[in-house]
C-alpha cells in the first residue's frame, strides 16, 4: 500500500525511523526539521527546512504535500500540539496529544496520575510552586533527594543531592528555578529503559536498552542528551530479572490504562526510564516519544516494517506480532563536539572514515560541498549489529575510532568492564 508519511525531527532519532520506513519503498518520507540532515535529506522525497515547533508552518506543509501520516520525533512539537492541530486536518500521528504528552512535559502531572491511580514503581514526592516551600522541605529532609524542574529540560535539568550537589547547592538550585519543582526520592540502582508502541489501548514492547548520560567514560562529567546505549541479543539486560521485566512492563501497562481513563488516550512511542533498586524497577520518567540514541538501537533491529506499525497505531490495531526485533547485540556510540555539552566547539571539519562495519546515523552536523561540519549538539553516531555485545561493540568502536575533527565519543560504552560494573553493581545492591 502506498502511503506518504511526515517525519517531523532532524537528530539521530529521526534519522533512524527514517531509515527504517524508507525500508519498505511504497512508503514516501517527507521530513521536517530545524537542520538539514544528511542521512534524512538522502532518504526522503522532500525536506523543509523549519523549526520543529512551528506548528502553522508544520501543518501548512503537510496539507501541500498531501501526507496521510506523521511521526513526531522530540517532545517539543508535542507539547506545542502538533498532533492536536494535524488531526484536526485529518492527519493521523505517531505521537501523543499535547494533553497525553503531559506524561513527559509536565512531571508534576505524570507523578499526580501515578499516584492517583496507584501506578507501582512511583518514588515519593512532592510538587513545589514556590521557593518557600521547596527550601524548607530541603532544609528539613535528611535523605537525598532529585530536583527536577517541572517542564522540559532536554534530559539536563535534573540534580541529585548527594551526587551533583549538596544541601546548599540543592537549595541555590531550587532559587535560580524560581521554585517550581518536583522534589522527590533519589533511588539508587542500575537505569534501563524500556520503550513501547501504544495505539491509545494496547502497548507492544521493544528491547530493553541501557543509555548513558555523563559525558565522559566512567560515568564522570556533566549529564548530555545521551553519549550512546546498548542493548543485548535476549532483548534484556543481565542486572534485570525477569521480575523486574514484568514489573516494569506492568507500570508501562497500567499507565496507559489509566491515561485511557483520564480521558486522554496516550498514542505514539511510550519510552519508559527506570531505575532498578533493591526494591525493584521505579519511574525515574515516562517520555513521550523515542529515546535519543535508545532509538537508534531498537530501530536497527526491527525487522517487521514500520509503516504498517504506523497505520496500526493510528488505528488502534496493535498486536504482539506487529513488532519483531531481530536477536542481536547492538552498541550505539555519539560522536559529539570537544567540549559538548557545557561549551561545544562548533563549526569544525569532520572527516569520517571507513565505517562499513556499522550503521551511521546523521545528527546535528551540516554538510556542504560534501564536507560535513560540527554543530553544536551531537554530531553523528554509529550502530554496530552482531551476534554478541562484544562483536556489536567492536564494530560500533572501529568506525567511531575512524572519526577525524575535534570531537570526541565514549570509548567505554558497550564493553564488558563497563557491563560487569553494572551487574557487580546491582549484585551489591541486593
Ligand atoms: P530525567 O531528566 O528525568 O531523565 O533525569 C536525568 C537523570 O537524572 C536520569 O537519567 C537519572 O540518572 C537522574 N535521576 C532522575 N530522577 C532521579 C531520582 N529520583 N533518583 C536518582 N536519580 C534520578
Ligand atoms: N536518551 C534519553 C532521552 O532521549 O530522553
């Protein structure tokens, strides 16, 4: 069946559900996005070049190029409402209402509707509008706690007490947010993340998927939007049982459930974080749409055709057998900008080297003349695919290695030391 699908998103991710859409040639890719991709611009019939969340401008597009579907990539044209205003011209989405996207825009919002609805796995919190009140529950708390502003940060708006900042710190924090936050527990453990195809009633999971935010190896350094992730040839990660699989699975279920009952039937890509403590997996945060790169991992090993994952979303036609993933390892490292993410240099020459052993995904780069140059996010990165973490590790490493220009990646992601500090890690915490 032919059908003409907008993406809306240039990064890494969109990249990625690009590549897997254009693998079934019926379907015709329009693409919307704030810098021209190369790997986008490459793969899709037609480009605009436009700011993600100029909705008029995104819907105007649409209706000229006559697409039947979008797929929204970030979170930030959901919470503008763009797929409010495309569905009201008639264009089903990928992508959650702005009132359903609430799960990932507003954080008060998602822990209240945990609460309410005795959703498992929901730290204790508590919502702060004012300075006042947050500095006084700070001052008189003894235990850690995580500081997460309310709206969305990019993925580096939170900190946590006792690891970024002190008590002062914490409370310094709270003043330059202007006091409105959520304040709850520091949970300690092992993150994963488990992201999912949701058509309003039925949820289809993908992968389990580790990402990692510090900047540099070892876990040091500021947090970024993600320096690259991995997942396993099982679909699971060796610090997770099956308990924890099915219990983190069932908070995912249960919460579409109770959006459903909200009134506000949630529709896209659920990606859930966690963490997996003593006491089993807890929400860190609940994301409206694909995980930036957790994306990139799970879409290189899709082997059903996502366009018809598309239509079935949109149609609330979703089954287990829809959505199959091939059993392999796969390892995703970003290059990113020296100096990304506290003072990126950007405007710099990359070159990229022999990289057939993995697949490349285009980010925040910009090619001229056939010469690409760094922006100031994430520059590109690679997908290495094989039958072992060790052999999808190797072939991600040899094409990143390969990169020349003043940039840099994670050389630890991926590896077995890394891995075993995880699990020694989850062992000493049981
Ligand atoms: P977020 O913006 O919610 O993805 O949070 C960014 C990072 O902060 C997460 O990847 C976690 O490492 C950390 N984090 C968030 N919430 C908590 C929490 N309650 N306890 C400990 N760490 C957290
Ligand atoms: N990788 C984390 C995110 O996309 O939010």
């Amino acid at each position: 069946m032919d059908m003409k699908i907008l993406v809306v998103g240039g990064g890494g991710r969109e990249h990625a559900i690009v590549s897997a859409l254009a693998r079934n040639s019926d379907t015709e890719i329009f693409s919307v996005m704030g810098n021209r991709n190369p790997g986008i611009s490459c793969l899709a019939r037609d480009v605009k070049l436009c700011k993600e969340t100029d909705i008029s401008r995104i819907v105007s597009y649409a209706r000229k190029t006559g697409v039947d579907y979008a797929f929204i990539g970030p979170e930030a044209p959901l919470e503008a409402g763009i797929v409010d205003q495309l569905e009201s011209i008639g264009i089903d989405c990928v992508g959650p209402t702005r009132a359903a996207a609430r799960i990932e825009t507003d954080k008060a919002f998602c822990r209240d509707m945990m609460e309410l609805h005795r959703i498992d796995g929901c730290p204790k919190y508590r919502v702060f509008q004012d300075p006042e009140g947050a500095i006084s529950f700070i001052n008189d708390h003894e235990e850690d706690l995580a500081i997460k502003p309310i709206g969305l940060t990019g993925g580096k708006g939170v900190r946590i007490m006792g690891e970024q900042v002190d008590r002062a710190g914490a409370i310094a924090y709270v003043k330059s947010l202007g006091g409105s936050v959520v304040l709850e527990e520091r949970l300690i453990g092992e993150e994963f993340t488990l992201q999912a195809f949701v058509d309003g009633t039925h949820l289809i999971p993908m992968p389990l998927v580790q990402d990692h935010k510090r900047a540099f190896d070892g876990d040091l350094g500021p947090n970024t939007g993600g320096m690259g992730s991995y997942s396993m040839p099982d679909h699971m990660l060796p610090f997770v049982s099956e308990t924890d699989y099915k219990k983190a699975l069932a908070i995912m279920k249960s919460t579409i459930a109770a959006m459903e009952r909200t009134g506000h039937p949630y529709k896209g890509i659920l990606y859930g974080q966690f963490m997996n403590t003593a006491r089993g997996p807890k929400v860190i945060e609940f994301n409206a749409r694909f995980g930036d790169p957790e994306a990139m991992n799970v879409l290189s090993l899709l082997s059903s055709d996502l366009s018809d994952i598309v239509v079935k979303i949109t149609t609330g036609t979703l089954c287990a057998a829809d959505a199959r993933f091939d059993h392999e390892a796969t390892v995703c490292k970003y290059i990113v900008p020296t100096g990304y993410p506290d003072s990126p240099a950007q405007g710099d020459p990359i070159t990229i080297g022999n990289h057939s052993s993995a697949l490349l995904y285009y980010a925040n780069v910009e090619e001229r003349g056939g010469k690409l140059s760094t922006l100031s996010s994430r520059t590109l990165a690679f997908v290495g695919v094989g039958p072992t973490l060790e052999e999808a590790e190797k072939k991600a490493e040899l094409s990143a290695s390969a990169v020349k220009g003043r940039v840099r990646y994670r050389r630890d992601i991926g590896t077995r030391a890394l891995l075993d500090r995880r699990i020694a890690h989850m062992k000493e915490l049981r």
